[in-house]
C-alpha cells in the first residue's frame, strides 16, 4: 500500500512533451488521444494517481479520465493501487515495458490483423470460387494469405517463449542475418519456409 502526501502532479518540459507525442502516436495506432495520453502519464509517473490528478495534470475533463482509464483497465495497462489513508482508487502503469508491449500487440493483434486475416480468407475462398476474380488477383491473395499465416504462426512461437530466452533472439538482431548470409549464396536473402 502506497502512501502518498502531495497532491500536485508537476510535469517536467521532457515528461509533459513524451505525454503528448504517445497520445499523438495513439491517435495514429486508433486509440483515443486521452487514453494514450493518461497512460503515458502513469507510465512516468513515481506513485499511482487517482483520477482528480489525472484530470489536473492533463487538463482533461474528470468524465474523460474516468472513461479512459475503465478503457486502460480493460487492456491491463493499468491496475488500480491503493493509497493509505484515502479512499478514492488511483491507478499506477504496469512498470514492466516488456511485459506493457506484449499485451499491447496482443490487443492490436486480436483487434486488428486476427478479424482482417479471417475476412482474407473469405475472400480468397470466394474469389478462388469466381472466375471473374483472375488469376492474378487469386495469386496475390494467396500470397498475402501465406505471410499472414507464416507471421502469426512466428508470433504464436514467440509469444510461448519465456522473456529470458526471447530477449537474447531479438538482441541478437542482424548477427543474425550475418550468421546465415553464407549459408545462403552471395547476394540471396532468406526466403520463409512452405508449410
């Protein structure tokens, strides 16, 4: 349990402008300004805030913070901590950035490419289907269709993986790449697998 003595939420120039750019960054990944903004916020923040701090900190209206944080609750952004000696909820970030991305792109995936990869693939079925669909167009879905499936099934492989045997993957980035080169020929780059 938290305690916490002052009330004012003071934002640094660097902290206020790093506020600002993530909700511009939600805003462009389709998620509410304010929401991106109040989790920006928490993210930086040292103790958990409550919903008046919130408002105050961002100058937003206290129904917009209360909206918005029922929102970053329902993705486990965020979790309500307690604070001695007060009984409204605050609220604090989830302080692991691996552990906040990860949940990120699940949601992203779940929302977006899961529900675009399943109309692709009505679509590939129906336009096989139709004559008037041509060949080329039949190709290239199919085509889309097969790197949507090799990249969730990567996702899916990745996502089983403890963090301590996925981080040194990822750190590993184009030694990667340096490695296999001359496995590969002179000038070929490596091609996804048939299933």
């Amino acid at each position: 349990m938290t305690e916490i003595t002052e009330n004012d939420v003071e934002l640094s120039p660097a902290i206020r402008r790093f506020v600002l750019h993530w909700g511009d960054l939600g805003g462009q990944w389709g998620v509410n300004r304010s929401v991106a903004q109040i989790h920006a916020l928490l993210m930086v923040s040292d103790r958990p805030l409550n919903a008046e701090e919130i408002a105050e900190a961002l100058g937003l209206a206290r129904s917009n913070v209360s909206n918005s944080v029922k929102e970053l609750l329902t993705w486990n952004l965020i979790r309500r901590a307690p604070v001695a000696g007060d009984r409204r909820d605050h609220f604090e970030a989830e302080s692991d950035m691996w552990e906040m991305v990860s949940r990120i792109v699940a949601m992203r995936k779940a929302r977006e490419l899961d529900p675009a990869a399943k109309v692709l693939n009505a679509c590939l079925t129906d336009a096989k289907e139709d004559p008037a669909s041509g060949e080329a167009a039949v190709k290239r879905l199919s085509d889309l269709q097969e790197l949507i499936a090799l990249l969730d099934g990567w996702y899916a492989q990745m996502n089983k993986l403890p963090k301590s045997r996925l981080l040194p993957l990822i750190r590993m980035g184009t030694k990667a790449v340096d490695l296999i080169s001359p496995l590969l020929g002179k000038g070929k780059t490596p091609r996804p697998p048939k299933e």
